[in-house]
C-alpha cells in the first residue's frame, strides 16, 4: 500500500501515513520531509486514479490547489530579494491600469496578505475564461475594491494568482509559470508546475472532491455560499469559471496559469520547494528577505472570505488553532479550520487538506499531497496528523498554545 524511505527517529510520521490508508480513508497521497536539507522522510502510495485502478507511483503528481500561492509568493519574494520588486511600492508603478476605483495605493504587500481588497470579481466570469491571463487580469484592474485596500484581509482564493503573478510578470518580464520553471523549480530539480506541460499529463492524479451533505451547509462559510449570492465567499466559489465543477482535472485547466489554484507537484516537490528557506535561503533569498517572509503581516478573527480567524505572512499561512473557534472543527474533527505549526513556521494549504511548509527554527520542510480532499477549510484529520508525528519526532512537546512548542 505504502512505499518510500524512512529514516530512524521519523517512524511514527509513516505509521500516521499508514493509518491514513486503513483509518481514515485515504485514497492516493504522498508525504516528504527534510531536516537541515537532509531528506529524512519520502513515501507515497495508494490509488493515483480509482477509475482505471492505477497506483499511486514515486513520480504521480497532482493539483495542490493553493499551496500554489506559497510558490506565487515565493516568486515576489525572490524579486524582492533580488531589487526589482518593492513590496510597499504602489502597484501602479508597474501596473497602472490596477489604480482604478480607489486602488492606487494597493502594494505588492497589500496583494500578497489579502488585505488589497479584490478577493472575488463580481461579474460573471464565463467558462474557460478563467483560462486567460490578460482577461483575468484585466478584470481585476477593473474590479472596485470590497473594502478600503489595508484595512482588514480576506482570502484572496483565486484573484491572489493575477495579483501577486502579475506583480512578478512585470517585474521579470516572464509569466509566471516560466519565472517559477525558470528560477525555483528547474534549479531545484522540482517535479512542480504552475502551467503544467502535456508531458506531465499521465502522472497526473485526478481530484477526487468531497462532498458536503446539505444538512452540514451551517458554517458561516458555507452558509453564506448557501444563502447569499453576493457574498464573497459565494463570488469567490461560484464565480470561478471552468475551475468550478472539476475544471482542474482537465487538460485545459493543468496547462492554464493559475498562481493561486493550479500548481502541479508531490509532497517532495513541496517539501523541496521549502527546504532551502527552512535553511537560510539557499540562493533563493537573502536574510533579511527571509526574515520578512515568516512574519505575520495581516490577522482577523474574521476573514471576509472564509469566515474563520486567519493569519497571513506576505503570501503565506502562519500557524492557525480554530480547534475551539470553529464551527467546522465541531463538525468534522478538531483538526479541520486549522492548521498549527512552529511559530516560525510558514507555507501554505491548498483545498482538501495539502500542506506545504518551511519551519526556520526547526530546519523542517514539509510536504503533504493527495487526491481525495477532505472537509473544512484548511486541514483536516489526514495532513494535521502528519504534521504533529514531524514535530513530535523532532522532540516538540505540544501544540496547547496554538503552536507546536518544545
């Protein structure tokens, strides 16, 4: 069922992979772990695609939806690092078109916390267009803001990819997906895509969605998709496009440009994407960058979109406990609408229940992919196990406090 390489002191990280299988209904994933830069955990298995019963192999890859935007994110940062993108410049600089309707004094650092204000568009985005980077982007320069940009945050689900992306496309004169082949992955020796070849398509695992019942539609989140069609929760789900209804898990939506939703890869192509910023930066960024990175610029005890408290470094989810503050945690288990980390730790999760992460403090990256997503809005009880077996292995004692301390 499960296969790959362990090395001694991280048994119990593959015992709770493992019990995913024959516990929790896993059904294709694959985890990574690196200490220090060493890989100290790579296992993967199950059923990449039920349909045609083929196995989860070392190379399958697949959609890891918004742990896309920690490499979106990255991509600013290494801009940043380098002089030719400055997070608190006003966007129109680069952008001019974006400073419309009282958007002229969005930053870099506004779009890269969710605090900018575009988290939805509210006309119909029809079909495939979601699929065009001018049209997307173009929207979004024309969109009114939801609130005055800096003010509070709310997730940025799928405008984050044409904000920050165009950020970077303007400033390296690439698009997104070449500046990330380009810079991090192809160096890094990656398998992970944002913008994924047709060479890559029979490795890629299909989605497999979960399902809400009706009668588990209370959430704030789900209630207001449920009941109120302007909401931006509702916009930011329902007026998506092709990606809505399983737009992803075709051709057309692996080879799109999608910073925030579309990113290709495995647990180790996470877990290596965040090894070299858990480790000084490696030729990534320099310190200081590194440093900004991790901190918390942007926190609510409400997120406008998700309906959760929230809290955001430059593009990156901090350590988040909504164990006792959320309704979905009530629902489908303690480890749902949360995600708790080391406090130094960032990254990001996608939807389902992915996770990648750097923790500087406990030279820790973190990888975690699958194919069936889970419930809530963040973990769930399948990745979060995960996490506290890598913490508990490297001698931490308990998450109490809301971060994993030793």
């Amino acid at each position: 069922m499960t296969d790959g390489t362990v090395k001694p002191g991280f048994e119990r990280v593959a015992e709770a992979f493992k019990k995913n299988f024959d516990a929790n209904g896993e059904v294709g994933a694959s985890v990574c772990l690196t200490v220090g830069g060493e890989t100290v955990v790579d296992l993967w298995g199950g059923v990449a695609d039920p349909k045609a019963g083929t196995p989860w192999k070392q190379d399958t890859v697949s959609i890891v939806f918004s742990c896309t935007k920690g490499a979106t994110a990255l991509c600013a940062h290494m801009l940043a690092s380098r002089g030719q993108l400055d997070l608190d410049a006003p966007v129109v600089e680069l952008w001019p078109e974006f400073g419309q309707h009282g958007k002229q004094g969005v930053t870099t650092r506004m779009m890269l916390d969710h605090s900018a204000g575009v988290p939805a568009l509210r006309a119909k985005i029809e079909g495939t267009a979601v699929y065009d980077w001018n049209y997307m982007t173009k929207r979004l320069a024309d969109e009114e803001p939801f609130w005055q940009p800096g003010i509070r945050n709310g997730y940025h689900g799928l405008t984050f990819g044409w904000t920050v992306g165009e950020m970077v496309r303007r400033a390296s004169g690439k698009s997104l997906g070449a500046f990330f082949q380009d810079e991090i992955a192809k160096p890094l020796g990656l398998d992970f895509w944002i913008g994924t070849p047709e060479a890559v398509e029979p490795r890629i695992a299909p989605v497999i969605p979960f399902v809400y019942k009706p009668e588990q539609a209370v959430t704030p989140f789900l209630r207001d998709l449920a009941t109120d069609k302007t909401s931006i929760a509702s916009l930011f789900f329902f007026n998506s496009g092709a990606v809505l209804g399983g737009g992803l898990n075709t051709r057309a939506g692996h080879a799109a440009e999608i910073g925030a939703a579309n990113g290709i890869t495995n647990a180790r192509g996470l877990a290596g994407m965040y090894a070299p910023l858990a480790n000084g930066g490696g030729k990534l960024v320099d310190g200081k960058t590194l440093a900004r990175m991790g901190e918390v610029s942007m926190a609510t005890h409400d997120d406008a979109t998700l309906r959760i408290p929230t809290r955001f470094a430059l593009g990156f989810m901090k350590s988040m406990d909504n164990r006792k503050r959320s309704l979905g945690a009530k629902l489908f288990g303690e480890d749902c609408d949360s995600v708790i980390l080391g406090s130094t730790a960032f990254g990001h999760v996608g939807a389902g229940g992915s996770l990648g992460f750097a923790d500087p403090a406990a030279g820790l990256s973190f990888g975690y992919t699958m194919n069936r997503m889970g419930p809530g809005l963040l973990m769930n009880g399948r990745g979060q196990p995960l996490v506290d077996a890598a913490y508990l292995s490297l001698g931490y004692k308990n998450k109490d406090g809301g971060v994993w301390a030793r």
